[in-house]
C-alpha cells in the first residue's frame, strides 16, 4: 500500500475517533488535503486513495497542478486556495479555484467576486482571522470581522461559509484549544447575528486534535499526507 494511502488512512481514523469523542458525528469534519510544493503525482495518488479536496498556497504552483491533473483524467475535485493573496493575483484565483480561506480585505473580496467567470458556482469563502494578536501578521483583527463578513457576505459571486485561523504553534493541547475557541466563539457570534456560516477551517498536522474538540468542520493537513517538505524544490 502507498504511503500516502496509508497516512490518508490514518488521519480519518484519527479524525472519526477524536469527533466522536467529542460527541460530534465523524461526518461533519472534513479533510483538506494540502498538497503544496508536491506534484501532480502525489496528488493522483490521494485521488486513487479517495481523497477529493486539495488545498495550494501558492497560485502558479496550484494552477500547474490543476491542469496536470486534470489532463492526467482526474475529475470532481476540489480546490481550495489556502495562501496569501495578492491583490494583482485575484483573476486566476477567481478562475481556477471552488474555495479561499484567506480573504482578510473587502477589497480582495470585491475583486474575486467581480472576476469569477460567469457559469461558475459561487466562489465558497471564509475570511482569515488573526487569532495570536501579534505574533501573527494575516488575518483580520477579531474586532473586524463582523464589519467585513456582512459586506462579503452580500457580494453577488460570493458564497461567505465561514472563518480560518492559522494559531501560532503551541506545543500544549490546552493551548492549542485554547486558540481554536477563540475563532469558535467569532463564528458563533456571526452565526448569532444572522450570517449563515458552516465553516470552520481550523487545524494542521500539528494540531488537528484539539481544532477537532472546538469545532473544525475542516481540517487542513499536508505533511502527515505528503511528508516533509522541500520547499527549494518547489
Ligand atoms: C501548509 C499549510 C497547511 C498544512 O500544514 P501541515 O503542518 O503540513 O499540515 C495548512 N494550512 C495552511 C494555510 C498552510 O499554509
């Protein structure tokens, strides 16, 4: 069996397990394959394995890859753009991708709502919230969220679902908790005042566990699928 197939294997076990601990029903978690600095053939390889989602930080990478697998006949994918965005780089965003977890500005928002191509389902979104204060520079400031998830939620090519945070590293499964609790507590807040959310895109490799206890309806996870990685190849 491939190691890919075999790690893919042990993160849903691991997913199911830690949901239902937690009283949730292993179906509401979904995994995000991040397949960043990897190849096409690694990504074929998740796909034989049955895995459906991939998430790319960086555009010309993920664009590349698109196509590669899509030539190599691969179908019913999705795609989820999981990097920082530069306002010049909304277009192929907008073209190539189903979901983006880092909207952080109305104004990136305007432009991938403007720029997705007509006879495309809604671009699904959910906005990048900077949970750590200082130790993180992306995301908006939680104070700012409620502002700007009402003006995304009413652009016309948009789908707002939800929030993402990436905490700073913490090594402690409280502090891990911690963290995720406090995009938890925004998301039932907006939830409360009438957005209709149902995304929270929190957890990595490291701590997918404690994203899971608070609440993750996605987990974003590479190098416990891929492997370490080797970012001057990419
Ligand atoms: C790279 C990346 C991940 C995956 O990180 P791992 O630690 O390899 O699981 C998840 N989310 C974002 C935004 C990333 O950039």
């Amino acid at each position: 069996m491939s190691l890919i197939r075999q790690n893919l294997q042990a993160i849903t076990a691991t997913i199911v397990a830690t949901a239902q601990e937690s009283g949730r029903p292993p179906g509401t978690v979904q995994l995000l394959a991040v397949s960043k600095t990897f190849g096409p053939e690694a990504v074929l390889e998740a796909v034989a394995a049955g895995q459906r989602a991939f998430g790319e930080n960086y555009l010309q990478e993920g664009v590349d890859k698109i196509h590669a697998v899509q030539a190599a006949g691969a179908s019913g994918l999705e795609w989820h753009f999981i990097g920082p965005i530069q306002s010049n780089k909304t277009r192929p965003i907008a073209a190539h991708f189903d979901w983006v977890h880092t909207v952080e500005r109305e104004k990136i928002a305007q432009r991938l709502s403007e720029q997705r191509p007509a006879g495309m389902a809604p671009l699904q979104i959910c906005l990048q919230v900077n949970i750590s204060g200082e130790a993180s520079k992306s995301g908006v400031a939680p104070d700012e969220v409620a502002a700007l998830a009402h003006k995304v939620a009413a652009l016309p090519n948009l789908t707002l679902r939800g929030l993402m945070a990436i905490p700073e590293p913490a090594e402690h499964f409280d502090q891990q908790r911690a963290a995720f609790a406090r995009l938890r507590t925004l998301y039932d807040q907006l939830r409360a005042d009438g957005l209709a959310l149902d995304t929270l895109s929190m957890g990595m490799s490291a701590d997918l566990r404690a994203a899971i206890v608070e609440g993750a309806t996605i987990v974003r996870v590479g190098s416990a699928i891929f492997g370490a990685r080797n970012y001057h190849k990419a």
